[in-house]
C-alpha cells in the first residue's frame, strides 16, 4: 500500500514538470492592451540603443553604400523614436523604455563582430550580417505590435507601426542588396 502511494506523488511531479509552465510574475500582463503596451516599452529600448548602436557601425564601415544605408536608417529610427512616443500618447500612456534583452544581445553580437573582423570587407560583411539580424528583429516586433493595435481597436497606432514595419523592411532588402553587389564585386576581382 505504501509503495502505491509513493509510486502516485512520483507520477504527479512528473506530470507537472512535463507540462512545463511557467509561474507569472505578480506584474505579469493579464490581458492583451498590457501585452502591447510591455512590449511598446521593449521596442522603444531598443529602437533608442539603435540611435547609438548604428552610429558606430557606419564608423566601421568601408563601402560608401553600406555607410549611406547605415546613415540614412538611422534617420529612420530616430523617427521611429518619436512614431513611438505617439502611439503611447494614443493609447494615453507615458513613453517609458524597458530594457530589451534580445535587441541588446543583437547589439552586442554586432560590436563583437566587428572586434573579431578586419576594417574592409569582411567587417562589412559581419556588420551587414549583424544589422540584417536586427532589421529582422523589429520586422517581427511591428509585424506584432501593428496587429496587436488593430485587435485592440488602436487604428492610429496600427497606421503609425505600419509605416515602421515598411521602413524595417525597407533597409532590411537594402542590406542584402548591398550584400549581393558586395560579394559580386569580390568574385569579379579574384578572377
Ligand atoms: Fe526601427
Ligand atoms: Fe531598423
């Protein structure tokens, strides 16, 4: 009878433990708007470390049209800040940042690249490989954010995160078009 009952409670943890949930936090978001607004506070982090982040990347860059792309999305996310700041104040919250784990994992595996790489080339090659990762980033944060807004009645915001999402997408086809000319360019002289 004994060995029954043990053999019960070993059958139960197990069970649970293959079920694999995970306790909420005692602030966790209980409902849809909080979701979006957390991750509307993630995002505005991350797009405010890219107005850093960037910078420096252009700094090591070499090719002329990598450097403009680098240049001229930075004008982008400086705007993408500010398209931010609006859509909190359409949904009357107050623009706060919190800190993105995975954007600022992105950033650092960029400046380890470029530390790992020679000016030239290939720095080009990793920054354009880092970069396209964090356009790849935020291509799905918007593509989310942008529905979230729209199920939730937020038909403004949703416009705003549009125009993000298409500029994200925008530099995303420029990176890899100066990828592909880049490499192309490389073949031709090695023959
Ligand atoms: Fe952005
Ligand atoms: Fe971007």
């Amino acid at each position: 009878m004994k060995t029954t009952e043990t053999k019960e409670k070993k059958t139960t943890a197990k069970t649970d433990a293959k079920k694999g949930t995970i306790r909420a936090k005692s602030d966790a978001a209980s409902g849809l708007k909080e979701l979006f607004i957390d991750s509307l506070k993630d995002i505005y982090w991350a797009e405010k470390a890219l107005t850093k982040a960037i910078p420096k990347m252009a700094k090591n860059a070499s090719d002329k049209k990598l450097i403009e792309s680098l240049n001229n999305h930075l004008t982008e996310t400086e705007e993408h800040v500010i398209r931010l700041e609006k859509v909190f104040d359409l949904i009357g919250k107050k623009a706060t940042a919190k800190k993105c784990d995975a954007m600022a994992g992105l950033i650092e595996e960029g400046k380890s690249i470029m530390e790992e790489t020679e000016l030239g080339v290939v720095r080009d090659a990793g920054i354009i490989a880092a970069s396209q990762k964090i356009e790849h980033y935020e291509i799905a944060t918007y593509g989310t954010l942008r529905q979230f807004a729209a199920t939730l009645g937020f038909s403004e915001a949703a416009t705003l995160l549009e125009e993000t999402l298409e500029e994200e997408k925008g530099a995303d086809i420029k990176l890899t078009e100066i990828a592909v000319e880049a490499i192309n360019i490389e073949a031709a002289e090695a023959e």
